[in-house]
C-alpha cells in the first residue's frame, strides 16, 4: 500500500504570510530561527538566521475533544511548498523517531493506533495502521513536544 505525505494547505500558508489569522485567531509571530525548526510548508528544517512565523496550527477541520491545537512553524518568505508525495519529507529523515496516530474520519483519534516509531519504520508502521479499515488518515507529530508535522493519507 502506498502513503501519501502532505505538507500545510498552500492557500492557508499564503494567508499566513499575509498577517492572517491562526486556529487560535490571531495573526503569525515573526521569529528568527535558531535552526531546527521544521518549516510546515516545505518540510524542510527552517536554517539558523532564517525569518520564520510561528502559529496556533490545528490541523482538523471542526472542533471536537480531539482536535489539538499546538504551535508550528513556517519559513517567513516564500518557500517550495512539498504538496503531497511518497516521499518521506526531508525533514523527517534528520529526526530519529516521531509519533504516529490514526485517526477516524470524523477526526476522532482511533485508539491503539499510536506509537513512537523510528522514521526508517514510519511508512512500515503507517501502512499496519491503515491495515484498520476505520482510520481514514494520520498524523505525524515530534517526539519531544507533540507538534504536529505532517498529514499521511492512503495512496
């Protein structure tokens, strides 16, 4: 089976960048990258000295218990979106391991879908998840703070 990875909506990411409001309703903070941030938009880590924004990003599309909201981060200027692809993001394979969870598609977590996996694992463990016909998409999110990364899908 194959996966989709999919990065931020373009059109929310542009918004973004024009002072729009975040999950939270407030417009982005502008913040100087200390390196290591990982841009939402093209999934690449955001360089030290880089001009960055960071944001409330609830990555669901209604409010419900399970819709978490938490701050990430996009490149201030404009950068290559990543879309959606197979492939697994370049910011991943700089990180060890990441959590993954399904979810339902009335964007419920689907629970024992969730595991800390080691990224070299993170298609393997995604497709098993898929394998329960009630997920219907996943997320990644970081070990050391639960922000979200990116969205997987069935390909």
């Amino acid at each position: 089976m194959a996966i989709i990875f999919s990065s931020l909506d373009k059109s929310a990411v542009q918004a973004l960048r024009a002072g729009g409001a975040d999950s939270n309703g407030q417009p982005p903070e502008p913040h100087t990258s200390g390196g290591g941030l990982p841009c939402r938009n093209c999934l690449r880590d955001i360089e030290a000295g880089q001009a960055s924004l960071v944001f409330g990003h609830r990555p669901f599309e209604r409010l419900q218990p399970y819709a978490e909201c938490g701050p990430i981060f996009i490149c201030a200027d404009a950068c290559e979106p990543f879309g959606r692809s197979s492939a697994l993001p370049l910011v991943m394979t700089v990180r060890p391991r990441f959590i993954i969870r399904g979810y339902t598609s009335d964007e419920r977590i689907r629970y024992g879908t969730g595991d800390v996996v080691e990224t070299a694992d993170v298609p393997e463990a995604c497709e098993a998840i898929f394998a329960d016909p009630e997920v219907s998409f996943i997320h990644v999110r970081s070990v050391q703070n639960n922000c979200y990364f990116c969205r997987i899908d069935r390909g």
